[in-house]
C-alpha cells in the first residue's frame, strides 16, 4: 500500500504586480504571516526580510515543518512564492493572500505532492 503524500509544494509567479508593492518589506512580511494563518500554518519566528541593495526583496518564514519563501524583482514587476507545508495545509489559500493584495495581472502556479 502507497502512503498519501506527506507534503505539498506549491510554487507562484505572479507577473505584472506594481513595483511599489515589490519594494515594500513591511508588506510583504505582513502578507507571509496573513497566507501562514489563511493556510492553518503556525509560524517559528517572525519573518526574516531582507532588502536588497538592487531594490528586490526576499523573505522567508520558518514554519511547524514547513516554510514560506518570498523573491520579489521589483525592476520586473514580478513576486516569486514558496511554499513547502504538510498536505493537509491549505496552501491555495495562503497564494489567495498574496493574489488579493497583490493583484498580478498573470498568476503561474504549480502544486506538487512531497513525500
């Protein structure tokens, strides 16, 4: 018999969001920890953001085994979003957090099963 996979990974590119909104640590350490709790994920420590010195920012949220990672190029207008959580997380409503805010004009995602 086949175990059910024990993890999801979700990855998003979301193209064409506003370059202010890219630039914004503050918002988008606020979007991490909104989609953690939209998803039912509990969050280890705050998140940890970084701004870069070519106005693109990059974060990350350690979860109870999992994690949220944020790569955001403000210069291409584009928001790069990981997320590795146990299958029974609703990773489609974390993305839903960051689509909400965001408002990309294009939305790629793909959804693996893990383990």
């Amino acid at each position: 018999m086949i175990a059910a996979p024990a993890y999801t990974h979700l990855i998003a590119d979301f193209i064409g969001v506003p370059a202010p909104l890219l630039r914004d640590s503050s918002l988008l350490s606020g979007l991490l920890i909104a989609a953690a709790s939209a998803a039912g994920l509990n969050p280890v420590f705050t998140p940890v953001v970084r701004q870069l010195p070519n106005d693109d920012v990059g974060a990350v949220l350690l979860l109870e085994d999992c994690h949220m990672v944020v790569h955001a190029l403000a210069r291409r207008h584009l928001l790069m979003l990981d997320i590795f959580a146990p299958a029974a997380a609703d990773t489609g409503k974390a993305l839903d957090v960051f689509a909400r805010r965001l408002e990309p004009r294009e939305i790629y995602r793909d959804t693996r099963a893990r383990g």
